[in-house]
C-alpha cells in the first residue's frame, strides 16, 4: 500500500496449538498483571472456536468456557477466562478485545462481514501505531497486560483513512466507523 497506510491483508505463519499456554511474561522490568475481565481458567472450552488470533509465531483459539452462560458469556483463550461483559472497549487488553469481538462475531452483534473483527480491529490498530499514536500492538508481552482505549486508537486509524485520495484506502474509514458503532453500542449497553 502506498502513502504509510497499513492495508487488511491479514496473516501470519503460526503455529495453531489448541490451548497454547498463555502465561506470556511481560517484560522483566514489568509486573505480569492481566486485565480485570480476565482471570485463570476453571473451566474448559466447549470444543468450538469463535475466533483465532495470532501474536508472534503463536495462535490462540477462543471459545465459550463450560462456564459461560447466555447471561454472563465466558471465551476460554489459552489458560484464562474473560468474563465477555466485564469487557471495556475504551480500557481493554488485547486479549480482552478478542474475546469480546470474537464473542460479538459469533453471535452476529458485530454485523460482521469477512475477515474477523477483530482481525479488523488489529489492522487498524497497527496503522494508529504506525502514525505514533500506539506502540507494541500486537507484541506478546503486552497483550495480556497492557490496557488501551481502543475506540481512540481506531479512530486515529479512521482519521488517516480519511485523508487518503486512494479509493481503496479512503473505503477503509467506513469500516473503521462501523468498528467504532460496534464498540459504542457495547458500550452503552454495559452501562
């Protein structure tokens, strides 16, 4: 893509482990802390995958836990548990947002179409960061711990979409509204 702009081609060469250890250490002058949506798994997944997501060579399947019910959804991802309705956009691990996303996808929330939304999520965020308005998205050692207000980050993604006289790139700002619906819609509706 031309102009700086990250595009939404999404892969990665990983290797897909059902139920990979999750317990990636944060950097050594940090604190291992997950997010409060999050805590170690009780229980084990249902056996079918929501969504999947990648850091590094490593791939994470999410599903509901045995503990979920349709009141309080639960997504096992590797060994812990994010309570989906603890869940804030605007203050959220990484890992907290594929849980949520994915559980949005599957129960048709996100009126997705395609490439998950999350993966979406991820794409935009890597083009805020490539503007300098976030660091480390997508970096193992950071997306259990590290909180972000990830509507501001999606929006600074929509903004440079925006400005953009490729049609191709200039498309990208509906979907980064759309994105932004979805996540304000849970929002309110967590209040």
């Amino acid at each position: 893509m031309s102009l700086g702009m990250v595009g939404t081609n999404y892969g990665a060469g990983v290797n897909y482990n059902k139920y990979s250890a999750a317990k990636t250490k944060a950097k050594s002058d940090k604190t291992f802390e997950m997010g409060s949506a999050t805590r170690e798994a009780t229980g084990n997944g249902d056996g079918k995958n929501i969504g999947v997501m990648a850091i590094g060579n490593q791939a994470y399947l999410a599903q509901y836990s045995e503990n979920s019910t349709l009141a309080n959804p639960i997504v096992k991802v590797g060994d812990y548990e994010i309570s989906v309705n603890d869940v804030d956009p605007e203050n959220a691990t990484e890992f907290e947002m594929f849980a949520l996303m994915s559980h949005l996808d599957k129960t048709g929330q996100s009126r997705n179409e395609g490439m998950s939304s999350f993966s979406k999520m991820r794409t935009y965020s890597q083009q805020a960061e490539r503007n300098g308005f976030c660091s480390g998205i997508a970096d193992a050692s950071e997306a259990w711990n590290s909180k972000r207000d990830w509507t501001k980050i999606i929006e600074n993604a929509k903004k440079t979409y925006s400005q953009s006289l490729v049609p191709e790139i200039y498309a990208l700002t509906k979907k980064c509204v759309s994105l932004l619906d979805v996540m304000q819609t849970w929002i309110e509706n967590r209040k």
